[in-house]
C-alpha cells in the first residue's frame, strides 16, 4: 500500500482510514502493513498522537 509520505497528506488519510474503516490503530497498520511505531512518529513529528478515545490523532 502506497500512503503519502508528507506528514500533513498522512494525518488526513489515516484518519480518514480509522474513521471510515478500521476500529482502532493496530487493526489499521495490520491490514495496510504500516509499522505502527513509525507511523506515530511521523505524526508526533507534526505534534500529533493517537487518541484511543476518538480513535484519531489529535
């Protein structure tokens, strides 16, 4: 699976992702074989983290 590298492009699509699809983050990094390590720090990188709550990075 192709998903944009740009950290901003990637906040909206994996929202997007977990919000229409996936219940939570592990499911999601499992189906699209995202290490969900990397990804969440790419994200902090921009200030945001996941939030198991809203199932979102906020």
């Amino acid at each position: 699976m192709n998903i944009p590298n740009d950290p901003v492009m990637l906040l909206s699509y994996i929202n997007t992702q977990l919000r229409d699809f996936y219940p939570n983050l592990k499911d999601l990094c499992s189906s699209l074989t995202i290490d969900e390590q990397s990804l969440c720090s790419k994200l902090e990188s921009i200030d945001y983290r996941y939030d198991e709550t809203t199932n979102q990075f906020i």
